[in-house]
C-alpha cells in the first residue's frame, strides 16, 4: 500500500530531500539559486510543501502572504499561490496540496487565496484544478494572464491587477532581463537569450529584482519573476531556446 505524506520544508529539510524542480540537476547555479531564495524566503512565513509516495517526491506547492509575493497583484491580506506542481494527474495530489493551503490560510485569519494562471505555458498553474475547487476567475491581463481567487467571505475586497502594463515597457529600449529567483528555470532562461546576443553582436541589461516593492514596479507582467524584453516589447516571460531567441532578436534588430 501506498504512503502518502506532506511535508513541510525549511532550511534543514532542503538541505536533505531538495526541493522539487530541476532536483536531476543540483549542481546546477539554477537549482543552487532557488534553494538560497527558499531560505530568505522561509524567514517571511513562505511555505513549500512537497507531497512524497512512499519518500518519493511526487508533487508540491509554493504560497506566501501577497506582501511576500513574486506575483504582480494587489491582494493585501491575502496569500498568494506561487507553484503547484504534481508528478501525475488523476491521484488526487493537487486536491491534496491546495487543500492544505486553503486550511493554512483560513487558520491564520487571511481574506482568501489568489493564483496566477495562463494556458500558454507550463510556467504557471494550471486553471483547471483551481475552477474546479470553487475559484472565482476575476480579471485578465495582457499575455493571456488570468487571476483566480477563492475568498473566504462575501464582504472581502477583491484582489486586482495593475493597469499600466504597456506603460513599463516603455522604459526598456535595449535587449532587458528582469528576474528574481523565485524559479530555478530561470538561469537557464538567461543563458539562452545571452548566448543568442552575443552571436548578434547585442549587449544585454539583465535586472535583478530586489524587493516587491521593484517587483510592483517594473514587472511588465503578472508573473512577475522573468521578463525578456526589447524595443519597448515583451518578447517572452519564460524560457527559449538559443535558437529562438536568436530568431526572434533578428528581426526586431532588422526592423
């Protein structure tokens, strides 16, 4: 018979069982990365808590409280659904995870629990699991966004997205990285597009966000921890191949 358990990570943990994504490469500087940014992350109240199947790991969720969050959105007193992830579908492991985050954020008093999705990409949730467990749909955003939210009372404020989307890309006329941490898939992201430059002979800017605070400024998405951007456009908010981006870079060069 199977054993089904959660766990809750810390710092002693990760150091033990690793956290979940990329975890075939834990060498890697992508991997080392997201495990430092769990630690500082750990200290504000972040959770991450994987499910294992008999001390396999099988799946996982990430959530914080919105002030926390490397989402773009306003939804003070609310927590905010980073990543959840499952091995396989049709075991009841999503049930399971959002369960104990809903549970979590009840206990402490919270108006409710946001997710980001987009069906463009596996980079984010997907929206299917969270309809199904009685989240509300509330608003898009460009590049295919949506925020779903599922409030613990009639009488709470709504989360909501920034408005000014087009207008903080405005800003960024050569080839631009805005990045955090928060996924280790992102340093690959990185290399590609500066392998690509380099062969173009482009220089690259690559931002680290520091805080939410130039998180809710900058981010010219919701998603928050990855944005390519060039000539004032996005060109992509997750990873390409070198090849790709080499494409894509040549044409707005040419342009």
């Amino acid at each position: 018979m199977s054993h089904v358990e959660l766990v809750e990570m810390n710092g002693e943990l990760l150091e033990g069982i690793g956290s979940y994504c990329l975890r075939s490469k834990k060498n890697s500087e992508g991997y080392q990365n997201k495990n430092k940014w769990l630690n500082q992350q750990f200290e504000k109240g972040l959770q991450y808590i994987q499910l294992l199947e008999n001390h396999k790991q099988v799946g996982f969720i990430e959530y914080t409280d919105a002030e926390y969050s490397s989402r773009v959105v306003y939804a003070d007193g609310y927590v905010v659904i980073h990543c959840l992830w499952v091995s396989v579908v049709g075991n009841g492991y999503g049930t399971r995870l959002l369960a104990k985050c809903l549970e979590d954020a009840k206990m402490r008093g919270k108006k409710g629990v946001v997710v980001i999705t987009n069906d463009k990409t596996s980079w984010t949730p997907s929206k299917d699991l969270f309809l199904h467990h009685q989240f509300q749909l509330i608003a898009t955003a460009p590049y295919d966004f949506e925020l779903l939210v599922y409030p613990f009372s009639e009488d709470v404020d709504l989360p909501y997205f920034p408005e000014n989307w087009q207008e903080r890309l405005v800003n960024f006329k050569n080839v631009t990285i805005l990045r955090s941490f928060q996924c280790p898939y992102v340093e690959v992201a990185t290399e590609n597009i500066l392998v690509a430059a380099t062969k173009l002979g482009i220089s690259v800017d690559v931002i680290d966000i520091q805080n939410r605070e130039e998180l809710m400024e900058k981010s010219p998405t919701p998603y928050g921890i990855f944005s390519f951007v060039y000539k004032g456009q996005l060109i992509s908010f997750h990873r390409l191949t070198v090849h790709s981006v080499y494409k894509r870079l040549q044409k707005l060069t040419n342009s």
